[in-house]
C-alpha cells in the first residue's frame, strides 16, 4: 500500500513537473514569435503575393477554356485578388519603420556633403547610416516591388478583358430574318425542355401521396393570396392613398399622401409576388418539373411590379396633380399600359439572357431569341415615346416656327429635356431592331437596355429627390426670401449627392466594371502626386471644409466689427469699409493657410510650379494684379473711402464699394460706373470730401452799364451771408470779372458746407440774386447786338 502511494506520488511529481517545464518553454516560445512576428508576417504577405503575381502571369500566358462570359468571369477574378493585394502593398509603402524614420532624421541633420568633401570620420558615419536606412527600407522596397508588378498586371487584365467584351459585342449569329434559324431555335428549344422535365422528375425526392394534396392545397391558397395581394389589395390601397392625395387641400398632406402611395405601391406589390414565390416553391414538392419556376417568376414579376409603379407614379392618368410627366390623360392612360408591357419585355429579356448563361443556342439559332425579346422593346419604348410627344401640353410644346425665325431666342431658350430623351428612345429602338435583326444580339442589347435601365434610374431617383423637397419645403420654410433662398442652397446638396449616388450605377449599366469604378474610388483615396504634393479626395475634403468654415467665422467677424464694435466707434463710414474689408482679407489669406495646413499640403515642393504660374500671371495678368494691388492700397493709405465725392476723367459720383478688383461709384444721374483701382491709384482722381465736406460754388451775373456797382456788390455779399450753408471761413468773395459786350459780369464766391447740397445752394443763391435785384432796381440785360442794313444805291 506505501509502495504503490509512494509510486503515484512520484508519478504525479514528475506530471507536474513536466507541466510546468511545458508552461514556461510555451511562454517563452511566445515570446520569441513575438519579436518576429512582424517580420514573418510580413516575409508570408510578399510570399502570398509573389505567389498569386506568378499565377497571374500563367494565367495570361496559357488560353482560357469555356465561352467569352466564363473567361471574362475567370479574368475578373484574378483581377479582383491583384487589386487587393496593390491596395494593400500601396499602403504597406507608406508605412515607414520607426527606426528608418530616425535613421534618415540624422542623414537630414548631417545635411548635403560639402564641395570640397566630408572628413574621413564624417564621410565613414554617412555611409553607414546610407547603408543602415538601405538596409530597414528593404520591407517598403519589396512592398513597392509587389505594387508595381500588381499594377502592370492589373493593366494586361483590363485589356484582356476589354478585348473579350469587345469580341462579345460583335458576336454576330445568323440573321433571325433567315428561315433556318427559326427550325434551329424551335428544335434546340424543345430538347431543352425536354431535358429541363426529365432531369428535374429524376433528381426531385419523391413525395408521399398522403402529403400531395396538402402540398397541393397551401400552394394554391398561396398562389391565389398572392395574386389577390398584387391586383386588388394593391389596386385598392393605390387610389385610396391617390385621391387623398388629389383632394389634399394642405401642401403637407399632400405631401404626406404621395409619399404614403409611393411607398405602399410598391411594397404591397413585392410582397404579393414574394407570397406567389412561395407558393410555386410548395409546388414544386408536388410537381417537380416546376423547379425553376420560383426563379422564372422573380426575375419577370420583379420588373413587371417596377415598371407598373413608376407607369402609375410618372403619368397619374387618374389623379393629375400627381402627374410627374405633364401629359393629356388620354396619352398618360397609354403611357401606363406602354410601360408595363416594357416592363414585361426586359423580365422576358433577364429571363433569355439566364437561359442563354445555363444552356447556350448554337450560332445558328441564338439570334432567335434575342430578336423576340428586343423586338418588343423597341416597339415598347418606340410607341411610348411617340405617345408621350404626341399628348404633351401645349403649353410644354416648343414654338418651332418662333425659334427658327429668331435665332438668339433659339439660342437662350433652356432646352427641352422632354424632346430630347423621347428623341433618343426612338433613335435607340429602332438601332436595337436593326440591329437585333441582322444578328448582333449583344450589340442590340447594348444599344437600348442602358438607355432603360438609365432612364429608370433617374425617374426614380428624381421621384424621390422631388418628395423630399417638397418635404422640406412644406415642413421646414415658410415662403420667405430667405427660407427660399436656404432651400436652393439645399436643393444644390441634395442634387449633387444624388448625382453621386447615380452616376457609379448609370456607368455600371452602360458596361463600366465595377472594378474600375473601385480603382476610381481607390484613386480618389489615395491621391495623385503633382509636383511632389499628393492630393486625394480626403485631402480636397479637408481642405475644402476648413476654408469653408474659415470663410464663414470671418464673415460672422466682420458683421459683429460692424454691428457691434465700430458702431460705438466715432469712425466715419469709409474708415469701418477699409477695418471690415481688411479683416476679410486676412481672414481669407488664414483660412487658406490653415486649410493648407490641416490637409497636411507641403507647397514648398510647389515653389517650381508657383514660380512659373507667378511669370504667367506677371505677363497675361498684369492688369488684374495691379488692380488688386491697387485695391489693396487704397484700403490701406485711403485716399479714396466709401462714400467720398469723388471725380474721376469724365465720371463724377459718390464712391459705394471699394472690392479686390475695381471700385463702384454712383454718378449723380443715379448709374453705377465700374472704374478698375489701377486708375484710382495711377491716375488724377479729384476726391472732395478727403478732408473735409466743405466745397465752393460760383454764380456768375451780369448788370446793365449805368447799374449801381457797389450796390450790386453789397446785395451779393449780403445773398451769401444770409444763405444757411454758407460758411464764413473762407469768406465769401465777389469780384467784377469783364465788361462784357451786353453787361457787367460779375462773380460771386462761396464755400458751403456740404459737398451734397452743391446744386441746391446754387440753384437758391441764384433765385435770391434775381430777387434782391429786382427790389433794388438792378437790371440784369439781355444781350444786345446793332445790326445795320446798307440799301444799294440806285442803278446798281
């Protein structure tokens, strides 16, 4: 019994101790994987790579088994591996060692060797701090190696690709106007099914018969809910929610109903085709030659219920207060049924091109098919568009006859959208049957379904973009200036964010790869280098961002110097122009600069660029920069404020805005005269109101001969003195000018004390001379002149 304790006790010893020689070689293992994980990691991604590059090579080295679409999906699969290992090695080079980041601090430090050479000991210390940062950049130079193999590849997959969709789309079977066709494609069909009913009998599970007829029963009442669902229910709710909507007196009821109709227009509808999904899915339990059927009435119903929706929702032919498109009800009823029937034409079309992918025609009677289906969508959009020409408003119509007897009203009237896109259905129609009927297939189809699946896109999106704005306008504006011109500003983001979000889908549909779009979005991500400055679309944000906000603090600055701050100020008014336009500008040069900043641009690697713009500039834009240069010294020195009196050559007026480029005077004629600042400051510019606003007036008068001069002389001084703008430092001064043929010209000088009542001073010194005048019994004569007439003498 001891011995046998004693022999677990030694056994149970020896476990422990081997576990805890296990614990702390583990432990130490961990640590040392540790330390290199980094570099293992990093020798295994450039091994993974290296390894899918070398695939890749092979892969465009050896031809590609299987049709054009398989070796296209092959190619674009590779790529799609290439592109995330050149994104991920593009990053991996930007990530500097910490100790390659010392290493080149002190080469920076050392600065460039000198002409005559480094010491011995200097030039030994620069190599071996050259060869240590050699030495820690070799990870970024495998790195870039990896990147620039990956981009070459990248290039030789996109022309691959290229040329296979290329060959695709001028593919051309035998004509379908060929009888023989029509036999090829008839007897392929029939043993297509054929073989579709019998493969599908073979590979189902057999059901037992006491579950058919419950199979058989949930699968009817689903079919029929379904339908119940996708015709009457949401028939019903429709014109429910459209007369509300038509007989909403409240714009936010309107709104609100519309919104509601479009919403549950649809949704009811895929839900009812969902439910008869489900209920040809239990189906098949019991009929298994319909085992494609679920899939067959997705990709039908599913364009099917669009296309009646947007019918319903762009034409209205009921409730025309709903109307998108302004067309007579007739034309709009027409226009719903034409729609629907495309609706049906691109699921028949989805439908053959699926088909087409599992079991392929021969090039005797591939074209068939596609002739069909094309055919019906060239009529549809065809006669859809013709529909909606031929039933427009009047008011919509152009006045052709107008247009082409003025040509400058045919040039500034906005262009008609509505004729143009209905012009380019029909041109597309009737290419695609064209087309279609010669045999080139894939051509046809590209040359009308973009157009489709394009106009599509933008009806829906302008569909919701229209709700949202009239959201907006009846809850948050209330009709003023101001909220309408905050709802245009609103209107331009929402308009720009949709162009964002349709313009990546509408290239996709007009045969841009999305692996394209997404090395367009990786380069916008990354950036392009010019001139050693590598700007992204991050950066453009950043920089964008912080001037904007920059921008908006100095104007909130400005108006609170204004309002605020020099309205306490005794300072006329040009004096608060020049602080409040000064402020602006330096707020203008230190939001650039910290916008500069904050995107992390470096513009000294610019210094080339900027000098050879700023030679540019020198020649073709000397006059916009000396008058900016000017418009800055006017603000500074201020020998022209706003609201001086100033003349100018042949232009006299009152200064109002003093800008960057020229300055804006009102003449007294109430015109505003534009003269650039250049000639503000290098030309003669009378300013008077610079000191002061006194100004003189002169009124000239003459007396007959034989007046009493001193008489005349003491009236006029006392005119001046008793007038109330007539100031008496200087003092009034009349002088005898001429004895003129008809009189005494004399001159009466004053100065008044505002520049502005110049006319009026005038005007009433001159009606108090003719009065005082008359009082005092002196004449003012008109002009005389002796003519004498010499009659001839007799005989002559």
């Amino acid at each position: 019994m001891s011995n046998s304790t004693t022999a677990s006790s030694n056994q149970a010893r020896r476990l422990s101790q081997s576990f805890v020689r296990w614990v702390i070689g583990l432990a130490l293992a961990v640590m040392l994987l540790s330390g290199s994980s980094f570099a293992q990691t990093q020798t295994d991604r450039i091994a993974s790579w290296t390894a899918n590059i070398e695939q890749a090579q092979m892969l465009l080295a050896r031809p590609l088994a299987g049709n054009i679409q398989e070796r296209i999906d092959t190619l674009e699969k590779q790529r799609a591996t290439l592109a995330i290992q050149r994104d991920a090695a593009l990053a991996a080079t930007k990530e500097q060692p910490f100790e390659a980041t010392i290493v080149a601090g002190k080469l920076k430090l050392m600065g460039p060797p000198p002409e005559t050479g480094d010491s011995p000991f200097i030039a030994e210390r620069r190599r071996d701090l050259e060869q240590e940062l050699y030495e820690l950049q070799a990870p970024v130079r495998r790195y870039e190696d990896v990147y620039l193999r990956s981009v070459a590849l990248i290039a030789n997959f996109d022309s691959r690709i290229a040329a296979l969709n290329r060959t695709k789309l001028t593919t051309r079977a035998r004509s379908p106007l060929w009888p023989q066709a029509w036999v090829a494609f008839v007897a392929e069909t029939e043993r297509k099914i054929g073989e579709l009913f019998v493969g599908t009998k073979t590979e189902q599970p057999r059901v037992p018969s006491e579950s058919k007829a419950t199979l058989t029963t949930l699968s009817l009442a689903l079919l029929i809910f379904g339908m119940l669902i996708v015709t009457i229910v949401r028939r019903a709710v429709g014109r429910r929610l459209s007369a509300r909507a038509q007989d909403a007196v409240d714009e936010r009821k309107f709104i609100l109903w519309a919104i509601a109709k479009d919403f549950f227009g649809v949704t009811i509808a895929l839900l009812g085709l969902a439910v008869v999904s489900l209920g040809t899915l239990v189906l098949i339990g019991v009929l298994p030659a319909f085992g494609k059927m679920p899939l067959a009435i997705l990709i039908i119903g599913a364009p099917i219920i669009l296309a009646h929706w947007l019918g319903l929702t762009l034409f209205a032919p009921h409730y025309p207060r709903l109307r998108f498109v302004h067309i007579k009800a007739q034309g709009a009823h027409r226009a719903v049924w034409l729609v629907l029937l495309l609706g049906l034409a691109i699921g028949l079309e989805s439908l053959v091109e699926n088909a087409e992918e599992n079991a392929p025609y021969s090039m005797a009677a591939s074209g068939v098919g596609p002739f069909l289906v094309i055919a019906l969508i060239s009529a549809s959009v065809y006669f859809l568009a013709t529909t909606i020409e031929r039933n427009r408003e009047e008011s919509e119509k152009p006045p052709e006859a107008e247009l082409l007897q003025n040509e400058q009203t045919f040039v500034n009237r906005r262009i008609d959208w509505g004729q143009l896109i209905t012009k380019v259905m029909r041109l597309s129609a009737v290419i695609a049957f064209m087309l279609a009927s010669i045999g080139f297939a894939e051509l046809a189809r590209w040359a009308i379904l973009p157009v489709i699946k394009s106009l599509l896109i933008l009806a829906i999106l302008a569909v919701i973009f229209s709700r949202i704005v009239k959201l907006l306008r009846a809850f948050l504006f209330d009709g003023t200036g101001r909220d309408l011109r905050e709802l245009l500003a609103l209107q331009v983001c929402l308009f720009f964010c949709f162009s964002v979000v349709a313009a990546p889908m509408i290239a996709i549909v007009w045969g841009i790869r999305p692996a394209e779009i997404l090395d367009l979005l990786s380069l916008l991500r990354d950036g392009v280098t010019v001139g050693g400055v590598t700007v992204s679309f991050g950066t453009v944000v950043i920089f964008v961002s912080v001037f904007v906000i920059g921008y908006v603090l100095t104007r909130w600055v400005q108006r609170i110097l204004q309002t605020a701050l020099l309205a306490r100020i005794d300072l006329d008014d040009g004096t608060r122009s020049a602080v409040v336009t000064g402020v602006g500008y330096l707020g203008v040069i230190l939001s650039f600069i910290g916008a500069v900043g904050a995107a992390g641009l470096d513009l000294s690697n610019l210094a080339i660029v900027f000098g050879a713009l700023s030679v540019g500039i020198g020649f073709g834009m000397q006059s916009v920069v000396a008058n900016f240069l000017s418009g800055i010294i006017m603000l500074i020195e201020r020998p022209i404020k706003e609201g001086d009196s100033i003349v100018v050559g042949d232009y006299a007026g009152i200064v109002r805005k003093i800008s960057v480029r020229a300055t804006r005077i009102q003449s007294f004629d109430h015109d505003d005269v534009i003269i650039p600042n250049s000639e503000l400051i290098a030309g003669a510019v009378r300013n008077r109101t610079l000191t002061d606003i006194i100004t003189r007036i002169e009124c000239a008068v003459g007396i007959a001969y034989g007046s009493d001069i001193s008489a005349a002389f003491d009236t006029l001084y006392k005119i001046a003195d008793d007038h109330e703008r007539t100031v008496q430092d200087p003092p009034p001064k009349v002088v005898m000018e001429e004895l003129g043929d008809s009189a005494v010209l004399l001159r009466l000088y004053c100065f008044i004390d505002d520049v502005g009542a110049t006319l009026s001073a005038k005007s009433e010194i001159y009606v108090e001379i003719l009065k005082r005048f008359s009082e005092r019994g002196i004449v003012i004569p008109f002009p005389q002149s002796e003519v004498t007439l010499n009659s001839p003498e007799p005989g002559n």
